[in-house]
C-alpha cells in the first residue's frame, strides 16, 4: 500500500525534466563548439567550417565522431582510477549545477503543474558553489592523474586559479542576498520580477561575478590551465578521445551554466524585460515557452560575450591573476558588500 | 634624422582610467566586434579560385601537331634534363601504316611521369626540341596510392583536334591563344 502512496507521477516528470536539461546543456555544449569557431572566424575575417552540412551545422557532429573513433590511450604509469574519474568528474560536476536552476514559470499539462525546475531548494546559491568547487577537483585529478610535469604544473595553477576566484564570487553574492533576503532561486527570480532586475541595483557586484565566472570557467584571459602555448596543452594533455572530450565538453556546459547563472541572478532569469507579459491573454504554458527561450537568449548572448573576450585579449600570466583575484577583486567585492548595506541600513527596506 | 617622420613613443605612464584596464579592453573589444562584419579575405576553394599567372606550370601535357600527329619522338632531352629523374620512356618504330599517328619514324611507345618525383620546374619543356611536351596551367590532384601518381602516356596526351575539337581546344587553353608560342619546329 505504501507504494500507492508515493507520488510516481512526480518522480517520472523529475526524471524526464533531469533528462531534457541534461540533453539541453550537451545540445548546446555541442553547438558552442560550432559558435566559438563560427565567431573566432568571423573575428578574425575568414569563415569557419563551412563544408559539413549547409554552413557547416554538422561540423559539431563530425567532431564528436572524430573523438569517438580515436584511440583510448591510458599511460601505463598513470594510475588508471584516477585517470578515468578526472573527466568523469569534470562532467558530473558540469551538469549537476543545472538542478537548481528555474528554468521558466510552471507548465500545466495533464490537469497536474509541472514545475520547470528539478529542486527547488532553500540553499539554491549555495548548492550551486558547492558543486563548482569540486569542479576543482576535476582538473586536479587530471593533471595527478597524468604522471606528467606539465600537467601538473598547469592543475595547481588550474585548482588556485579557481579556489581564488570562487571566493570574491562568493562575496559578490553576498551583497546580492542582501537585497533578496532568501538563497532560493525561485525567490531570486520573483524579486526581480517584482522589483526590477539586479543588475541595476549591483552593477559592480554582476561586474566581479562575470569577471569570477571567466575565471572559473577557465577561460581566456584566465585560461593558463589549458595554455595551448605555455604548457602544451595543459592538465587535458594526456587525454585522448572521448575522456579529452568529455573535459572539452564540461568547459562548455561550465560556459553555458555560467551564462545560464548569471541571467537568472541579474538579468531577471526568464522574465521578458519592459513587458507585462501576463497580461497578454495567452495560455500560461505559452507564456512558460516564451519565458525559456527569453531565459536561452540571455544565456547565449553571455556566451557569445565570453567567446567575444577570448579572441580578443591575451592571456594573463599567473602572478598578475593572483594579484588580479586577492588583491583587487575581494576588496572590490568586499567594498559592494559594505555600500550596499549602508544603502538598505539607511533606506530601511 | 634621415626623414622628419619619426614619432617619439608615447611613453607617459598610465593615468588611473586606463590602470583599470577595462575601458581598454571595451575599446579592444569593439575593435574585434566591428571585424565581424567585415568582408572576409577567404576564397571557398573549389568553387572559387584563384587567378593563375600565365606561365603556371602545373601537369604536363604532351602535344600533337594540327593533324593529329604526336610530336614526341621519345629522343630522351626531357629525361635527362629532368632534375628530379621522373620521366622515363621507350622508344619504338614507325610502322608502314601509321603515318597519321606519328610525326617522324621514332616515336613514343611508353612515356611516363612520376608526378611525386616531378618538381614541376618546367626543364624538360625548355629542353624538348620537338614542341611536344608542355607544363599545362592544371594542378596535380591526390590521389589515395602512391600508383596512382605515375601518369602513362595515355594520361598525358592532348585530345585529337581532328576527332575531338572542342576538347583539344580546351586542353590548349591559352597556348592555342598566343601564336607566338606555337613554334614551327621540325
């Protein structure tokens, strides 16, 4: 009997919302692949891949077979656990982070709602940073894993890089939560639906976070752990075939997921700006529609501003990264912190 | 000192705007924005090319006069001033009723160019006394084996302009344009 008691209904929408989200983030991983070398091209005044398929849309799939066919290399001195839990973990950890995430307004389908989001939690943020932080962990297993000199240099630099930006990340934050009062991320959202978006009441506070969300992705100017030039290819270097690809991939779900994070905290999630859009007349599950593809639309367009980053700036060299995370952005950060609070302290909201 | 046009380099240091870095960086990023909609300096290969100078040299050819008649006598000049030693050849006679086929009584009866050999430097058509070999403006394509790169003489000759006029025309190219090319030459 207990068994009928359980709500199997629930369970099952969970689990396809959990499949179609993690389709969703390879999807786009994938096509990110394509848009970095489409951009790259364009920027530099040539034309990307263009010969598999029309404007070559099929060139993420030739590359994702390419990795396939390879050949499985394991070093005989690496230790072979450590070798396939580094890319392993660099992948769950990629897409774990997109649990918490709203991704619309509910949908209502066979008489029941459906929320958009798998878990909605009480600790949304914080859920969010523990798992980036053992995103570390995959990079640091990868480059111990390698047995290699150059891996190894290129994961500790990889793992601080990381641990340092993460905390001015955390302080940025702060101040955001104390306007929002609530780490819910359902809560977040209503905030700036109600209130306006937060990007205009912490410019310097979405500011640090974007600069700390480059650098946790491990992307250009930040990106001395897969320096192509500096460190051969830095802690991925061992890794052939679908391991390399999975750590290829989880940089870019880490992109997407940034952009996807960074959309719902300061630029409304998926609310479409200037407009009252309930009162349209159109069906709720409509409107949950238009919200997604508002919400995919900021998040791409912060990952065309990464790729935009990229091939525009060189490479920060290690020390200047340091100085750049302790000593300027976690004072900045701290100083938002201490200004906003002035702020709510005197307007007593 | 030699002209006026040299600048001093700007060697003021950093005002606190520009220690930021990131008002250069906006400008830095607006420069590689702006290149997005530039034209793009790439020519889609093969369905555009690029225009070869006339004197390309490219895979040979080998000739025959206005009335069909292979010119190559198979004396061996190519070969020898090949730097690269990739034509080889033998040499056969004339026989009673093949006069419309051949020009003189020696002629060609296997003529072959290594292609992987060939540095296409255009000696053995300065050296041909007969007008018979030529480098053509075609580029060599690749091939799968490396057997496939050794071109017979079946390979190299030019279409009969008696039975395929239009396809000797084409092969010409601009050689049948420039009279000046053409030599009488016994």
């Amino acid at each position: 009997m207990y068994l009928l008691a359980i709500d199997w209904w629930l369970i099952l929408e969970k689990f396809i919302l959990v499949g179609a989200v993690v389709t969703l983030c390879l999807f786009v991983a994938m096509y990110s692949t394509y848009a970095e070398r489409k951009i790259a091209a364009f920027m530099q005044d040539r034309i990307g891949p263009n010969r598999a398929g029309p404007w070559g849309i099929l060139q993420p799939l030739a590359d994702g077979g390419k990795l396939f066919f390879k050949e499985e290399i394991i070093p005989l001195a690496s230790s072979r656990f450590l070798f396939i839990l580094g890319p392993a973990l660099a992948m769950i950890t990629a897409t774990l982070t997109s649990a918490v995430i709203p991704w619309s307004t509910p949908l209502y389908l066979f008489g029941r709602e459906v929320h958009m989001q798998v878990a909605d939690i009480d600790i949304g943020i914080l859920y969010i940073f523990g798992i980036v932080s053992l995103g570390v962990y995959g990079i640091m297993i990868g480059g111990w894993a390698s047995n290699n000199k150059f891996s190894l240099i290129a994961s500790i630099r990889g793992a601080s890089q990381m641990i340092s930006y993460e905390l001015a990340m955390g302080l940025a934050l702060i101040a955001l939560l104390f306007m929002t009062g609530s780490l819910k991320m359902s809560v977040i959202v209503q905030n700036q639906i109600e209130n306006g978006w937060h990007v205009i009441y912490q410019p310097l506070g979405f500011l640090l976070f974007f600069i700390c969300a480059l650098a946790e992705c491990n992307r250009t100017p930040f990106d001395l752990p897969e320096a192509e030039n500096e460190l051969n290819f830095g802690y991925h270097q061992e890794y052939s075939s679908m391991k390399l690809g999975f750590y290829l991939f989880a940089e870019y779900i880490n992109m997407f997921i940034s952009g996807v994070v960074m959309a719902t905290l300061f630029f409304g999630g998926y609310d479409i700006p200037f407009v009252e859009e309930a009162g349209w007349g159109l069906h709720p599950n409509w409107l949950s529609v238009i919200g997604f593809v508002v919400l995919l639309a900021k998040s791409f367009f912060f990952v065309f501003v990464f790729i935009w980053i990229r091939w525009t700036i060189p490479r920060f060299r290690y020390d200047q990264l340091m100085n750049l995370g302790w000593k300027k952005l976690i004072p900045l950060a701290i100083l938002n912190m201490i200004v906003t609070a002035v702020v709510i302290l005197l307007l007593n909201k | 000192m030699l002209t006026q046009r040299a600048q001093p380099v700007d060697r003021r240091p950093m005002n606190w705007v520009e220690k930021l870095y990131l008002w250069n960086i906006l400008k830095g990023m607006a420069i590689t924005f702006s290149h997005l909609f530039r034209r793009k300096a790439t020519i889609k290969y093969p369905e555009e090319t690029r225009p070869l100078p006339a004197v390309f040299r490219g895979l040979h050819v080998l000739n025959r006069d206005e009335q069909g008649r292979e010119r190559c006598t198979a004396c061996g000049l190519c070969a020898l001033a090949c730097p690269a030693e990739a034509i080889t050849m033998e040499a056969a006679e004339r026989q009673p009723g093949e006069e419309h086929l051949y020009r003189e009584e020696k002629y060609a009866a296997k003529y072959e160019v290594n292609m992987l050999r060939c540095i296409f430097c255009g000696l053995c058509e300065e050296a041909c006394p007969k007008d018979a070999v030529y480098l053509s403006k075609t580029i060599a394509p690749s091939n799968y084996s490396r057997k496939g790169f050794i071109y017979k003489k079946e390979d190299l000759l030019i279409p009969n302009p008696i039975t395929e006029p239009e396809a000797y025309q084409k092969a010409l190219g601009e050689r049948g344009m420039n009279s000046n090319q053409t030599r009488q030459k016994e």
